[in-house]
C-alpha cells in the first residue's frame, strides 16, 4: 500500500524578498522539508496539510492564503516502499508573524529560493519550490 501524506509549502514576503519556511526533522536523516504528514484514515488530503501545519509549524488556515488550485505531487521511495506527498502552496498573511515548532522537528528556517533548493537537497523537492515561486512570481505579483 502507497503510503500517502501531505502538506503546505509555506512562504511570506519580507523586506522586498520571497522566503520559504523549512523545518528540521527531529529523526531519521534530520532532513529539511516543508510542513507535512501522514492522511490519518477517513481524511483527505487537504484536511490533512491542514492538520499537519496546524501541529508543526502552529499556523492555521486563519494565517494563511492557500493557493488551492495548483497541488503539486510527489512520489517517491522511503526505506523502498512508495510514497506519495501533495503540497499546497500557502501565504503567510503576517510574515511577522513566527512559527511554533513541535517535537518532530529541532529548527526552523526562513529561506530564499535557491537557499530553500540547496537545504532541501532532493531533485523533485527542488523542482517544486521552482515551480511554486514560478507561481508566485507570475500569478500573485512580487
């Protein structure tokens, strides 16, 4: 069975500049990634980035614009076993306004496009964020 998760890719705009918040992984590989998680059962995937935000990063729909109609998906492996992450590219309305970590993560970072990329380190993840700020650029001006 396909594992399934998802999430929101969280920016603001500060000071002239587009940042991306990352958060550290308190486990495994203490990657980087945006806020995320498992569906729980009878849960959709939206519902769930929702929740996942809710819990990692202390941020609320409330605080953010969601840009619901442009997911992008990820698949790949983990331990060998397929996983399949969407994400939601999300404003944060207050760029002031500072996440509360949770247990599952140690660090938070705001960063720039290329330095959000080079943290990230997967190619797919990469990709994404490249997309995602192709959108902000284009379709919600700079």
């Amino acid at each position: 069975m396909v594992k399934r998760a998802a999430g929101f890719v969280i920016f603001r705009r500060l000071r002239d500049e587009i940042e991306y918040l990352l958060l550290k992984a308190s486990y495994g590989s203490f990657h980087w990634s945006s806020p995320k998680g498992h569906v729980d059962p009878g849960e959709d995937d939206y519902t769930t980035a929702a929740r996942e935000t809710r819990e990692e990063a202390g941020y609320t729909e409330d605080d953010l614009t969601i840009y619901k109609d442009n997911p992008i998906t990820l698949n790949y492996e983990v331990k060998g076993k397929p996983k399949v992450v969407i994400y939601w590219l999300a404003e944060l309305k207050n760029p002031a306004k500072e996440p509360v970590l949770s247990e599952e993560h140690t660090e938070l970072k705001w960063l720039t496009k290329d330095a959000a990329k080079e943290i990230v380190g997967f190619k797919d993840n990469q990709e994404m964020i490249d997309r995602f700020h192709e959108f902000i650029l284009n379709k919600t001006g700079k």
